[in-house]
C-alpha cells in the first residue's frame, strides 16, 4: 500500500509488493506503477512521538488475580520484606495509576495524530524458537495477531487474540534505512510463530497495544523485533544507536510515525531475583530519559550483572526509544516499584511536537 498523506483514509493492499534486489548497497525496493520507489527522499515522515512502558502481566490483571500471577512468577524464590508492606489498598491504588498512566499515552497517540507506530519488544520462545532466534526482526505484513492471555491465571493462548493493521510501506522503509546504516534486520512478511504457534504475536506487542487501543482505532503497527532474553542480544549502546538510525530514517518523510519501547524495568520473573526490584537502576534509568541523557543509557548491557539479567533485559527497548529522541527531554508519568507485580513499572514519552 502506498503511503497515504495526513487526513486521508488508509486503503488496504490488494497483493503483496512486487520487491526484488538492486545492485550495489543492500536494499530492498517496492516495485510501484511507473518504477521502483526509494527508500527516503519521497516524504517527510517524522519520528513525532516516543512512548515507553513495562508490559508485566499484573498491569492487565484485575485485583484479585494479583496474587496467582505472584505466586506463578516467584515459585519460592525468598521475597523482598517490601512485600508485606502492599496491602489490597495499596495495590488498588496502584491499579488506578496504571490506568491513568496508560490513558495518558494513549492520549499522546491521539494528540500526535500518528500514522503509524513501530512498536519495540522482545519474544520469549513465542514467535523464535532456538531453531532460530534473530537479535533484530522488523515485522512487514499487512496485519498481524496475537493473544493478550495471561497463562498465570488459567487463560489458554488461542483465547483473548487482537489482530493489528499493518502498513508494508513503513516496515520496509524502516527496513531498507536500518541495512544503510550497518544494521542486519530479518525481514518477516508472515507470522509463523515457531515455538507457541497458537499464541501467535508476543505478549510484548499484544499486551500494550491493547492498552493503548491499537486493535480498536486499527492504527498501522510494525513490530520491531529487539532480542532481549535469548542471544544475540544487543548492547545497549548498539540499541541508543538503533534508536537514532530509527529517526534519521524517517526524518525526512510526511508522515507522523510514533516509536514504543515495551518492557522493563527491572525484573526477573521465574528467576533467582524473581520479586525483587532494582529501584536505584529504575530511577538512574528515568532520570537520564527526564534529564535529555539518553545517551548514558548506552553503558547498560556492556559488562555482565545479576540485576541485568532476566526481564531487565528489556531495558533495550526503552534505550531504542529513547535513542530515537535524542538530545530531547522525556517525560515520566509514573514508576511503581511493584513487588506483587514482580516488577519496576515504569511509563514515559517524547515529544518533538
């Protein structure tokens, strides 16, 4: 599907691009009615909008399921005195909070009249497998699926499934940039998850654009694969770096594009930290974002620790985001360090507007 300029209805493609190889840099290309179309230079598609939030299972749970997801992510791994101090009351009030936060980027989403969003996440064994399990995969169907289940309490993966609109153009766009700028993506045109086929997309993906309403206003979504459990893992300088390529790609172009990190902050479900949260890496990692730092994120991932490990390596996707706005302050909306939640949740944006 061609882009579509600002205001105009999106129209669904008929077939599959016509793409082929062209001599000299490694570039994929579109074949399009009177010639092939370049990868930049036709548009000015900005990266107008970064979004970032964790995406733990508890944040989708009501209340009462709280304590199953616990017990499911902990097993017997010894619990944080902290524990004791979040009370019903307390995880209420934490509930409604989340609420807020994620109205509050899913009204970023609106106010930013996006026209498509690549959201980063990770896949644990759900789509990859160790058959194959690529450091980054850019997702260019014209849609997708996958279940929001939570496993934890009782719901099966072929339930609960949300389907996402596409948009070709974008993916391969995004595509074509990264491979100029060193960068080696795996390029996906179907879904064929090759570890739980019946879940389809990864909770990664699923689970905020849900929060965020994408299955329901069917804004056109590429899932930016970024490994963050399985090697290859990037740095997180190689991520910062991912970021900035990201928006020098689409600079130039007419479209609004909106960029989400999705996981994080620290955790470690079902290992040996599982419960435990890391609040003065959660706070170090805010405040570079709050305080137009993004740049030091870089050093994370590039020496071996305990607390990095696990569901912190999600922290990848939110140094990506953050690199897409680089120089540019972002704003924290909440961070919980949530215990019964097994997790630093924590929820932010950018802004170039």
């Amino acid at each position: 599907m061609a882009l579509r300029a600002r205001g105009t209805n999106p129209r669904r493609r008929g077939a599959a691009a016509d793409r082929r190889y062209i001599a000299g840099p490694p570039f994929f290309f579109e074949k399009k009615r009177g010639g092939l179309s370049a990868p930049k230079g036709e548009f000015a598609m900005p990266v107008v909008l970064g979004l970032a939030s964790s995406h733990a299972p508890s944040l989708f749970a009501d209340i009462e399921y709280w304590p199953a997801i616990h017990k499911g992510l902990t097993r017997d791994v010894p619990q944080p005195r902290e524990l004791a101090d979040e009370t019903p009351e307390v995880i209420a009030g934490w509930i409604e909070r989340i609420g807020e936060a994620f109205a509050t980027l899913r009204r970023q989403i609106e106010e930013h009249r996006l026209d498509a969003v690549i959201i980063v996440g990770d896949d644990q064994a759900e789509v990859f497998s160790n058959a194959c399990n690529p450091g980054i995969a850019v997702y260019a169907g014209e849609e997708v699926s996958g279940s929001t289940s939570i496993s934890w309490i009782g719901q099966d993966r072929k339930d609960n499934h949300i389907s996402l609109k596409g948009e070709p153009s974008v993916a391969m766009t995004l595509l074509n940039g990264l491979l100029e700028r060193n960068f080696d993506p795996a390029l996906m045109e179907k879904l064929v998850p090759l570890a739980r086929p019946e879940g389809g997309l990864g909770h990664a993906f699923t689970r905020v654009a849900r929060a965020c309403g994408l299955h329901e206003t069917m804004l056109p979504t590429i899932p930016l694969f970024v490994s963050s459990y399985h090697p290859p893992m990037p740095s997180g300088a190689r991520c910062y770096a991912l970021g900035k390529a990201i928006a020098e790609i689409f600079a130039d172009r007419s479209e609004r594009i909106g960029i989400y990190g999705s996981g994080g902050l620290s955790h470690d479900p079902i290992g040996p930290r599982a419960g435990w949260v890391d609040e003065p890496l959660d706070h170090w990692v805010l405040e570079r974002i709050e305080r137009a730092e993004g740049e030091k994120l870089g050093h994370l991932f590039s020496f071996d620790s305990d607390t990095l490990r696990g569901g912190s390596g999600e922290i990848r996707s939110w140094i990506v985001a953050a690199g897409a706005f680089d120089g540019i302050k972002g704003n924290v909306v909440d961070y919980i360090p949530a215990r019964h939640a097994v997790t630093g949740l924590g929820f932010a944006y950018w802004s170039r507007d």
